[in-house]
C-alpha cells in the first residue's frame, strides 16, 4: 500500500521559476548582505571614533622622562583599547624635541610600525641598556633615597638594563661580568671599548 503523502510528493512537479524571480531572490539576498555589511561598517567606525575620542593623553613636555613617557603611552593606549594600528600616529603627534624630531626622519612606510617608531625615538635619545645600566649604578638624588622609592627604582632600572624576560641565570652573569671586565681595563683601552659598545 502507497502512502499518500508520499504520492502527492512524487506527483508534485516544480514550479518553474522565471527570469524576473530568480533575480528577484538574488536582488533580496544582495540586499541583505549590503545591509549586513554596512552595520558592521558602521558598528566599526563608531568604536574607532570612540577609541580616539577617549585616548586622551597630554602631550609630552621638555621635561618628561622619554622612556616614561613612552612606557605611559602603551599603558594608556592598552587600557583605551586604542587600535595597535593608530600607536604609531598617536606617539607621534605627542611626543616633543628630539624624539618628535625621530618621528620625522622615519620613511612613510616605517612611520607606521609602532615597534620601530618606538626603536628609532629610544635609539635617538641613546636609550639603551646602557643607558639604564649607568643610571642603576649612578649616585640616586635624595629624593630617590628613601628605602621603598629606591628598591621600587632599583628594580626597574634592573628589569631595563639586563632584560631578564627570556633571559637566565648565565645571561645575567655574562652581563655584569661584561659591565665589570670593562671597569677594569686600562683607562685608554676603556674609553675604545665604550666607544663601539660591545
């Protein structure tokens, strides 16, 4: 025995569809994704616009400490939750002096890579591991001598000078016997050696 749901399926023949309603449907379902599109086109930009409007940071003054302040301006920038594609720009148009004068001398096409925007303002103002090494060693001023703002200082001039991230025990050791074997040499040969900074 047949059943009849079954028949009245098979018998069923398509309806043909013509031109005007297969480009119908295909209009209807253009129509929908463009609409898709442009609310999230829309949901972007309004994020973006907020970003930016919320990324408020004062500009950086002569008297700023460079690697502070750029240090500040990642925190700041993490914590807006601006795009890492705007870091660049943004660092640009606040910094001052020679590090603006950094920004500047960087081709277009480098201008936006934050990493190296950061590279060639800290390596203009000759901010390096020995830079944070000559000011963990150096006479702190009294206001840095009370017991917890000097450990606090000591400590991150540390973390600066011998980037223990990834380092070990070995690294360290090679580090402060380098700093140590170039206290020691002939002050002639000393003042070679810190001029090619091994």
């Amino acid at each position: 025995m047949e059943d009849p749901d079954m028949a009245a399926y098979a018998s069923a023949q398509p309806v043909p569809m013509t031109m005007a309603d297969v480009l119908g449907q295909n209009l209807q379902a253009l129509t929908q994704i463009l609409d898709s599109q442009q609310q999230m086109f829309d949901r972007q930009q309004e994020w973006l616009r907020r970003s930016q409007v919320s990324f408020k940071m004062p500009k950086m003054t002569k008297d700023d400490d460079p690697g502070a302040y750029i240090e500040a301006f990642e925190c700041h920038a993490l914590m807006t939750g601006l795009p890492q594609d705007y870091w660049a720009s943004q660092l640009g148009a606040l910094v001052v002096g020679k590090s603006q004068a950094a920004y500047r001398a960087i081709p277009r096409d480098e201008a936006r890579n934050y990493e190296q925007v950061k590279q060639a303002i800290l390596y203009r103002l000759e901010i390096s591991p020995n830079h944070y090494r000559r000011l963990f060693r150096a006479r702190k001023g009294p206001d840095e001598r009370r017991p917890q703002v000097l450990l606090q200082l000591l400590r991150e001039l540390l973390d600066k000078w011998v980037n223990p991230v990834g380092s070990d025990r070995e690294d360290l050791a090679d580090q402060i016997i380098l700093e140590q074997f170039q206290n020691d040499l002939e002050e002639r040969t000393q003042r070679r050696v810190w001029q090619h900074s091994p």
